[in-house]
C-alpha cells in the first residue's frame, strides 16, 4: 500500500487563487506562471522541499522527545520505511507542485553496517527516485551527504585527526554525488556540519583547514571526472554544533575558497538563521555574496532573535524576504540555485497537513516579498538614490583614482589646495519609509 494514500488529509494540489482569497490552502501571491522581469515566477523562486526537516525531523528538541509519531520512523525494515517515507515526499511535493526537491543521503536511505552496505541502500532508493520522477514533476535542486550525525564524524569530517575518517567520508561524498548527477542534480552541497573545533587545546587550525581545501578539492575533481556540470556549494555557518566552525560566514568562506583555489567551481548556500547565528543580517549575507561572485543557492528559513541555536522556522517575514530578492534580482538571479525550504514546522503542529500549510505559507510570503522587490527595482526606488550616492565615482575623477592613475600625494596636494567636502545625507529614514510603500 501507498503510504502517501491516508497521510495527508489533502489530496488537491494547492493551487492559485488570488489577493483575495480566503482559504488558507490557496495561494495569494504565488502566480507560478506570472511573468515578472522576463520570467515566470517559478522560474525565478526555483522552490525546493528538504527531505531532512520534512520527513525525519521527530519533532524533537534539546528538552524533549519524538512528538510527530511519523509512521515510517517505527518498524523493523529499514528500506521498507524509507519506501514509505519516499512515497509521502512525493505525494507532498505533488500537492505543493514544486519544482524541486533536495536530500542528504542518510535521510533518503538507512545506514547500513558498513560503507558498502550504505552506498547500495541509498542506490536502491535513487532506483526509487528516479522511477517517481519519471512520472512526476519534481526534479532535484542537490543532493548532499550527512558527514555529522554518526559518531564517527564527532571530531568532524573532512577536518579529522584521523585519516581513515577523512576516507570514509570520502566514500559517502562519492556516492552522494554520483547519485545526485544519476538523478539530473543541479547543485551538489557540502555542509560542514562539525568542521570546527571546540577547543583550541587539542586543535591544530592550519592542519584542519588544508585537510578541508584538499577534501574539497578532491568533491571538484571527481564532479569533472563524472561530467557533473553544476556547482558545488558550500553552506556558510558560524557554530552549532561545534563553537567555532570553519565556514563561518559568507566573508570567511570566501577567504577560503580563494586560498585554496576553489572558487572557478564552488559557490555558496546562503541560509537566512546561519547569517542570525553569524551576527549579520540574511540581507548582508546575501548582498556580499552577490558582491563576491559566489552566491550559488539558498536555504529558505528564519531563526529566531530571542533563541541562539538553529530554530529553522519558516520564512514568513515579507519584508526581509523583499530586501534580500531585491539583492538577488539586482545582481541577475539566481541561476542552477533555488529557495530550499530547509525548514521545521513546530513540534507542537502533529497534524501531517501542517506541513502543507507551512509550505504554503512561505511560498507565498516569497512571492509576495518577490514582487514588491520587482516592483521597487522597475520603479528605480532604491536603485536611483543608490547611484546618486555613488555619482562621485562615476565621474572623471572617481574613475581616475579606482584605476590606478593618482598617486597618493597627488591625491592629498588636490586636497590641500582647495577641496572642502561636505558631508550628504543617507537618508536611511526616507529609504526605509519607500520600501514600507512597497509592502
């Protein structure tokens, strides 16, 4: 028997129905065949369902237990349940009609007693995938390996003392990639989930991050080996679970990538609560790596301010949402990349449709957020102040300073001759009040 047939009490997909519609199974704003800047709107939101959050997570939390009671998570068949569990993700990505979904390679499959064991489990169930594919229309965004979870991987991965780990996780990678290209990936991510250190005593920094540049290079190497064609990413995040994690943020990461010579095929998965965790804003990270050339995908989330851990809620704020895809839209869109929803509904919403509804909910919260950033850049409302700001640097003498044709003292004997600059306003007021308009 299907398990999907009795999980879900709803059994239409979700479908568009308007600014005024009232039922909370319906889109407002999500038009996914409304052409905005050239493009349908699906085509630029490139939605994908996690498989991790949505169909493993138990429900619990650091104080307390399994609260979901998910049918798949209790039996005696491990790929039994995982044939189940893929059954349910494919039934909730019809209802949701998304474009993609990701996995990591221990959610879609049971580990086995050895490595072999593990990589033919998790074939069986990309067999699995690609027969559901075939007939569906999801496709993979990426697909990842969990190098974090097994106790093996307790003094990281990549980052390891010990290089039998650092092989074994290499075997894991291996598979997961070759299954993520076998099933037609767009992307393959690398989350360094304990590559970080707890204490300085018995950690030596620079061996550790030359054991990373070289695992990463050896991801690149095998991607051109296969033909795999999309980018690999590397998800920026500050600590948890380690206190000191080597892909802190967007800036370090980019360090990183450039000191190991890495960036012509490794870009980034920025996510909203990693930027919380960091100290920045969703915006910053977002805008530098625009900036920095390495924005690749994102992990569609929130935290929250008054917790310090990784909550995962769904992104429902339309405001930070409209700031952050006019940083993307600004700088072209994204391209193999996506909005994965790696996120938790509460472990107090049990209902299995309330995975749905959170689905739904943030769709439309994007969609919103997206079209008030389109419509603030066709309108030039933060655009055209931007430049007048910058006018200096357009001009002859702007221009003639960033290429290299003033020397510093001639630079200061213009100014002691006569320059006296006066300071302009940023009207940080005035710009925060016209995105307001917008919303």
């Amino acid at each position: 028997m299907n398990a999907s047939a009795t999980f879900f009490r709803t059994k239409d997909p979700i479908v568009y129905g308007g600014a005024d519609a009232k039922s909370p199974l319906a889109f407002r704003w999500y038009d996914k065949d409304r052409v905005v800047s050239g493009k349908r709107l699906e085509d630029h939101l490139r939605f994908a369902v996690c498989y991790w959050h949505s169909f493993c997570w138990p429900g619990s939390d650091p104080f307390g237990g399994e609260t979901f009671l998910r049918p798949w998570q209790h039996g005696n068949d491990p790929l039994a349940m995982a044939r189940a569990k893929a059954d349910v993700a494919f039934e909730l990505f019809r209802l949701l009609d998304v474009p993609f979904f990701t996995f990591h390679d221990a959610d879609a499959a049971p580990e086995g007693a050895t490595l072999k064991e593990s990589v033919a489990n998790l074939n069986a169930i990309a067999d699995l995938f690609e027969q559901k594919m075939a007939s569906a229309k999801v496709r993979l965004l990426w697909g990842t390996a969990n190098l974090f979870s097994h106790r093996r991987y307790m003094s990281g991965a990549a980052t390891n003392p010990d290089p039998d780990v650092f092989a074994y996780a290499a075997g894991q990678v291996r598979a997961a990639l070759e299954v993520t290209h076998r099933l037609g990936g767009q992307n393959y991510v690398l989350w360094g989930g304990r590559e970080g250190y707890e204490t300085l005593l018995n950690t030596d920094i620079k061996r550790e991050l030359d054991q990373l540049g070289r695992f990463v290079a050896l991801v690149v190497e095998h991607k051109h080996k296969i033909g795999f064609k999309g980018p690999i990413l590397i998800e920026p995040k500050p600590k948890e679970p380690t206190k000191h994690q080597y892909d802190f943020d967007v800036a370090t990461c980019y360090g990183f990538l450039r000191r190991y010579d890495l960036l012509n095929d490794v870009k980034l998965n920025v996510e909203q609560n990693h930027a919380i965790l960091a100290g920045h804003s969703f915006q910053h990270e977002i805008a530098l790596a625009q900036a920095l050339g390495v924005l690749g995908s994102i992990d569609i989330n929130r935290g929250d301010d008054l917790l310090g851990w990784d909550t995962d809620q769904f992104a429902m704020n339309t405001s930070e949402l409209a700031l952050v895809f006019h940083e993307i839209i600004k700088g072209g869109g994204l391209s193999t990349g996506g909005l994965n929803f790696d996120a938790k509904i509460r472990r107090q919403s049990i209902d299995p449709d309330d995975l749905i509804h959170a689905h739904v909910g943030s769709m439309d919260a994007c969609a919103r957020g997206f079209l008030a950033a389109a419509d603030m850049l066709d309108a030039g409302a933060l655009t055209t102040p931007l430049a007048e700001r910058y006018a200096g640097w357009d001009g002859e003498e702007g221009k003639a300073i960033l290429a290299g044709q003033r020397s510093l003292a001639e630079l200061a004997d213009r100014a002691i001759t006569g320059l006296d600059p006066q300071p302009r306003s940023g009207r940080q007021e005035y710009l925060e009040s016209v995105v307001n308009c917008y919303l």
